[in-house]
C-alpha cells in the first residue's frame, strides 16, 4: 500500500477539506479538537499526508471537531480492504460523473450543499488513482475538482480560499499531466509550474 492509500493519507484529505469549509484554521481546529494550539503541528502533518497511521484519540478529537461522521471514518479505514467493491476504474468513473453532475446542480440552484458533495466524491476518486500509474485520470478528475472549488468560490464569502484551492488543484493536474504533453521546461518558461 503507498503513502497515499493509507488510512492517515486519506483522512488528511478529508480534515483539510472540511477544516476549510468551516472556514478554521489549523491552530482554530488544534484548539477546538485539542483544547490548545499546540496541535497544530499534529493537525498539519495529518493534512499533508505525513502521518499514515493516526493515533485513534487524534481521529476521534478531530472527527468531533468536525462533525465527521463516523461512517466516513470507516469508509476511510475500509477503502482498501473492501473485496466486493466495484473495479476501481469504474468506481472513480462513476465518482467522477456524480461530482460533475452535483456541480452542475450547485451551479443551476446556486446552492453549496451539492458543490460541496460533488468535492468529497472528487477528493474520494482522487484517493483510488495512482497518480504516477494514471496521470491523465488523475489531473482529468484534479481538474474538475478545481472547477467545483472555483464554483463554490463563487458562491462563498470566503472567495479567496477557495479560488486559491481551484488554482492550485488545476496545477496540480497541470503538473501530473506535463510528461505527457509538454517537457515540464516548457510549463516553467510558461510560468505554469514551480522550477
């Protein structure tokens, strides 16, 4: 199992993506989940993949503070144990075609809810991608979860954080998708990527 199939992996993404909807910083979680600040560190290296097995009292303080149900917690630790589950690729298909569908329905009703589902089934495909083994897939599907945050941008006082999400998200698949297309040179002269 790679780094970003782990359970810690997965459940990073998941703390960041609702830490963000709630509008929290790291330290504002740390203290609401921790009572102190002085999480903070934990709560970063979780987002950022660092820590693959948490300790459960971390999960359960967060999950609270969050309001994670404990059912996705368990859909997190079960994602690759689940022997019956449909073949991955037409499991992320589908995921996929969901959150493009509840974008476009966020977008006609001009409601947040469905953008915000379509982000936790874009964040859910993405977790079942090797982006090293599928990098088309992996920056089709990063690049309609950059349009779904663009979109709740739209609609959310907190324009900023999430047009700064859709930005990087659509370089992220910029950037799984340069060897394929471009030499990663061409990108940086473009001012696209990092060097």
């Amino acid at each position: 199992m790679s780094n970003q199939d782990s359970f810690g992996h997965r459940l990073g993404r998941l703390v960041r993506f609702k830490r963000g909807l709630e509008g929290l910083t790291q330290e504002q979680l740390a203290e609401r989940a921790f009572g102190d600040a002085t999480g903070k560190a934990r709560i970063s290296k979780l987002e950022n993949g660092r820590i693959t097995v948490p300790h459960q009292k971390t999960v359960d303080a967060i999950a609270i503070a969050l309001a994670i149900d404990p059912s996705e917690i368990e859909g997190l630790r079960s994602h690759s144990s689940d022997k019956f589950a449909a073949p991955a690729n037409l499991r992320v298909k589908i995921l996929g075609n969901l959150g493009k569908t509840l974008v476009s329905l966020g977008k006609v009703h001009q409601e947040k809810e469905p953008l915000q589902q379509a982000l936790a089934l874009y964040q859910e495909a993405l977790s079942q991608i090797d982006r090293q083994d599928k990098p088309i897939e992996w920056a089709h599907l990063q690049n309609e979860r950059g349009a779904a945050l663009h979109a709740l941008g739209e609609m959310t006082e907190d324009k900023e954080y999430f047009f700064e999400e859709a930005e990087m998200a659509f370089r992220m698949a910029l950037k799984a998708i340069h060897t394929q297309s471009f030499g990663s040179h061409d990108l940086q002269g473009m001012g696209v990527l990092d060097e």
